[in-house]
C-alpha cells in the first residue's frame, strides 16, 4: 500500500529516551480509499462467511497473538513507555478479547420471537454495518483495538485501523499477525495524523460506523462530521474517576490499591483514579500514608524489570500535567510529595504526586489531568462522598474500597459511571461491557453488549402459509 521512498514520514520516539525509534508513512486521503475499497471487497464474502468459520478464524488471530506476545509486548513498551510487565498483560486481555468474541459471535445469530398468529414465523437476525473505522489512543493501542477488532470481525464487518500516530509500530505488527490469518483486505491499517488521515477516514461514504477510543474533543469532532451521514458511533472518551474510602477501611488495606489505581501507565489510564476521598477522621493520616508509598516508587524505562512507573508518553504531556499541579497550588492546594519533573535524562518523567486540599472547583479536579497525579480530599458521611463522586461531567468508572455491603450496593446504585468496581479498581472483564455514562462516551465495548455495536437488528416476519386477508379487501 505504501512506498516509503516516496512517503512524508512521521518519527516514533521512546518516552523513557526521547530518542527516535523508527518512522511510519503520513498517510493521505488516497491511502484511505486504496484501504476503504479493498474493505469494501472483502465485505462481500466476509459478511456471508459462516459464523463457525469466522469464528476459527478469529481462534487463529488470538493463537498469532500468543505465539508473538514477546516481540509484540517490548515493541508496545518502547513506543508508549508502559513497564514490560503490563505490556504483556495488555496482549493476554486481547488474545482473550480474541477468542472470546469467535465463540459470542458463532453463537448469538438472532432470536425467535412469538408469531402473533399460527402460521406465521417471526425472528431476528444480526447483519454487519459495513466497513467499520477502528481508532485507537497511544494509551493501551493493542487492547483498545482489539476491543474494536475483534467485535466487529466477529459480527461479520471488514476494519480499517487507525492508530495514534506516537504508538503505530505495535499496530502495524499486530495486524501483520492478524492478516496472516484472515482473507485479503478484512483488515488494513493507516498511519499518520488523526485530522488528515482519520477525518478522511470518518467522511468517506463507505464507512458507515466509526468506533473511536480518544478524548472528549476529538469524540466532539468525530461526532460532528459523522452527523452528516448520521453515521453509527462508538465512543470510549475521557474520565476523572473517583476512588472512595469507605469508614472501615484502614490505610495499610486501602493505601496499594489507590497508588495502583492511580498510577498505572503513570496514571495515563481511561479509568485511572483521579480523585481520592477517605473519611475526615483520618484525612492527615491516609494522607501522610499514600505519600510516603509513593514517594518510593522507582521510576524508569518499561524495558527495565525493576521500574515501578514509567515515563509518560511526551514532554507534552509533562508540561500539562506540571502546569495543572502548578496551577492547584497556586489555587491553595497543598503539595504533599512530588511536584516535579524527574527520573531519566532525555525522558518524560513526572514523579508520583499526591496533593491534599485542591479546590474542587478548580482545573486540576474537574478535567482530565492523565498523569501521576492523585489529589486527596476528606469526606464528612456517605451522602457528602457519593455527591462529590458525581459532581463531574465526565462517568467513565469509579471505585469503592469497603468490605461493608450495604454501603457497597449504595454506591453502585446511586453513582453514575459505566463500571463500578469494589475492591478491585481497574480490572477488566472481557466479557462484561465497559463504556462510559455523561461526557466520557457512547456505547458499550466488551461482553455481549459489546457485540451489539457492531450489527444491526433485522425483524424478519413471514407468513408461511401466505393466506389472504381480511385487511387487503377493498369495499
Ligand atoms: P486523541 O483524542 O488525541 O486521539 C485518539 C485517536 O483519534 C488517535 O488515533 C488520533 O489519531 C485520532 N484522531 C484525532 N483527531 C481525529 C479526527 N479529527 N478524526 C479522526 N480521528 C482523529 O486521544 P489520545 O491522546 O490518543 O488518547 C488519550 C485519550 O483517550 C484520553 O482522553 C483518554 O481518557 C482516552 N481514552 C479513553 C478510553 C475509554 O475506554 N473510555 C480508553 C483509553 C483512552
């Protein structure tokens, strides 16, 4: 599909060095057609290929994933920092994303609905949309797509990928693996810019559903140009994701899961804790606690076994994230540990940060701040912490820690995010859905729900005897 001799190239760059580590073609609105018509080709036996076949199929692509989880996993941990460990984990969840979605997609066809007479039959039946855009962030580039990737080849549609343009090399490996397996053209992969190659992607006329993992302004953008062909949407955006404490919790049980919670990816998660609320009784002692766990954590390259956080993804990301704290402090926040740029010469770095008393109306608490950042703040009762769980725009998931049920089942009812997790903050389930409620997106990916992004429902009513009647009289 490309030359690269002719091609503008974009340089990949290791976070943890800042040093180039390979490029990737600027791809242009004619890469986009040559990929949208092969899709288009391939739909026709794709879409009628038995859901058996399909399904061994997409076994075979989780099979590739496996037998290539090494390379693939320190390809992922140089392009977006990530440590090793996690970058492995990322390849288990999508081979199992994989295989899971072969057996839902072989099985769940459709349904039998009550005939309203004798001799009719009545039923449903799952047809694909159609070339579907797969677009992905620099966060988690291969559990994200296959997320996408999987659901929609499973419900019978060709893909068209596009990754971020600062994590594309797992991408293009990982679909080398996939296509090695599949026919001709049921998957393409695109690089470059998301406003030159993806709106090209998003407009053209034979891509009727677009699913897209981002922020909250490129989710705005998308869905604006979509509108023009009230395109299908799936929308995984941003979150600022409560992490509550509850009373019977002490430190020592609560304190690791909120520094995993928030730190993960260097706190570069959709999901990551981005705001800790403990009981006011013991607001100086969590506080205290969760900074000295922190404050040893060893920061490093992911190639590195005994890195605890890694770098972020781009000196970018360093500035924002630093101004956001600058500007709390300014605003009255009190810095207990962290506060600054560290770790590597030439990396993007940003040691772990808790801050206590950040006004909740400020930046800092109300956007997304994607970095190691965890602001702390008291609670007076269950009431008081379950408003301030609420009060943002964004509903993407938010966190308990109790071992009391009757204040776990008030949570999950009563706060608005996609997921609610207890106990065990961050876990994914790859057949349970995950999306978000409010600002943090649309649709559902992940379980049976997520399957259902990526068909359409067809009513199929059919009298079998074919009797005239009544109705068709004329008088
Ligand atoms: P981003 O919005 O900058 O980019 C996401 C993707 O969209 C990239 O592939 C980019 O090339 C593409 N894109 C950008 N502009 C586009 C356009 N006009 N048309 C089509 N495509 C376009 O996001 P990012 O910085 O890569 O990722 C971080 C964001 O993703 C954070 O906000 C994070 O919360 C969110 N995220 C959400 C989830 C979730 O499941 N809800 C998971 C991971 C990350």
């Amino acid at each position: 599909m490309y030359d690269p001799r002719e091609r503008e190239r974009i340089d990949v760059r290791d976070p943890a060095t800042g040093n180039a580590i390979d490029d990737v073609p600027r791809g242009t609105v004619e890469d986009v057609e040559d990929a949208v018509s092969r899709a288009v080709d391939a739909f026709a036996t794709w879409r009628r290929l038995p859901t058996g076949e399909r399904a061994g199929l997409l076994h075979g692509v989780a099979s590739g994933i496996r037998s290539h989880q090494d390379s693939l996993a320190r390809l992922l941990t140089l392009e977006s920092g990530k440590p090793l460990r996690d970058s492995v984990a990322e390849l288990d969840l999508a081979a199992e994303t994989f295989d899971f979605y072969a057996e839902v997609g072989r099985t769940d066809v459709g349904r039998m609905i009550a005939p309203g007479d004798p001799d009719q039959i009545d039923f449903t039946r799952y047809e694909p949309y159609g070339v579907t855009a797969c677009i992905t962030p620099w966060n988690f580039p291969l559990q994200l797509l296959a997320w996408k990737m999987a659901p929609a080849l499973a419900a019978g549609n060709p893909v068209v990928v596009l990754p971020s343009p600062l994590t594309p090399l797992a991408t293009l490996k990982f679909a080398e693996v996939a296509t090695g397996h599949l026919p001709p053209g049921v998957v393409s992969v695109l690089t470059g810019f998301g406003p030159e190659v993806g709106e090209a992607l998003v407009l053209h006329r034979d891509v009727p559903h677009i699913a897209l993992t981002g922020s909250v302004q490129t989710g705005q953008v998308v869905m604006a140009q979509a509108a023009k062909r009230l395109k299908k949407l799936t929308l995984e955006l941003g979150g600022k994701d409560p992490l509550v404490v509850a009373p019977d919790m002490s430190v020592d049980e609560a304190v690791p899961p909120i520094a995993f919670a928030g730190l993960l990816h260097a706190g570069q998660c959709c999901t990551s804790t981005e705001r800790v609320y403990v009981p006011r009784a013991s607001f100086e002692e969590f506080t205290e606690a969760l900074a000295a766990f922190v404050s040893v954590m060893r920061l490093g390259p992911g190639m590195d076994s005994t890195t605890d956080m890694g770098p972020l993804i781009n000196n970018d990301a360093v500035d924002r994230v630093a101004s956001q704290v600058d500007e709390a402090v300014i605003g009255g926040a009190r810095l207990v540990t962290g506060g600054r740029r560290e770790g590597v010469e030439g990396g993007s770095f940003y040691a772990p940060t808790v801050l206590a008393h950040v006004d909740p109306s400020s930046r800092l608490m109300r956007e997304e701040i994607f970095g190691p950042v965890l602001p702390i703040s008291p609670y007076d009762d269950f009431d008081h912490v379950i408003a301030m769980a609420n009060d943002s725009e964004f509903g993407l998931a938010a966190s308990l820690l109790t071992r009391d049920a009757a204040l776990a089942k008030r949570f999950y009812e009563e706060v608005d995010a996609g997921t609610i997790y207890i106990n065990d903050p961050l876990t994914p389930n790859y057949a349970a859905p995950f999306g978000g409620m409010k600002s943090s997106g649309l649709g559902r990916e992940l379980g049976v729900e997520g399957l259902d992004q990526f068909r359409q429902v067809k009513h199929v009513h059919w009298d079998v005897v074919g009797r005239a009647k009544d109705a068709w009289r004329t008088s």
